[in-house]
C-alpha cells in the first residue's frame, strides 16, 4: 500500500508538462495520459487547467 503514494504531491517537470501537452493535443483520454505520465487523474486534470488545456472526455 505504501508504493501506491510514492510520488504524491511531487512537483511536476518540464518533461511531464511537455508530455502532457503533447497528449492532450493528440486527444487522448484522462485516463490514458495519467497512466502514461504515472499521476492521478486528479493531478493530471489539475495541471492540465492550470495550462489551459482541454483533455478529451470519453462518452
């Protein structure tokens, strides 16, 4: 249970921010970019407002 919170709260990189727009232009899934940068959904959806990026919902 310990290993689940290992990066919690960790600061995010200029390599993840870079990743994470790349992805969101590309119109991933919420779900997908946060597996692939290996961060909550939560942290994902936050940075990505933060940016002023819009994520792709699934419907």
């Amino acid at each position: 249970m310990a290993e689940r919170f290992e990066r919690h709260r960790q600061p995010w990189t200029s390599d993840e921010v870079q990743k994470l727009l790349t992805l969101a232009k590309k119109g991933m899934p919420l779900k997908a970019i946060a597996k692939a940068l290996t961060r909550s959904e939560e942290s994902v959806k936050e940075r990505a407002k933060q940016d002023g990026l819009s994520i792709a919902k699934l419907r």
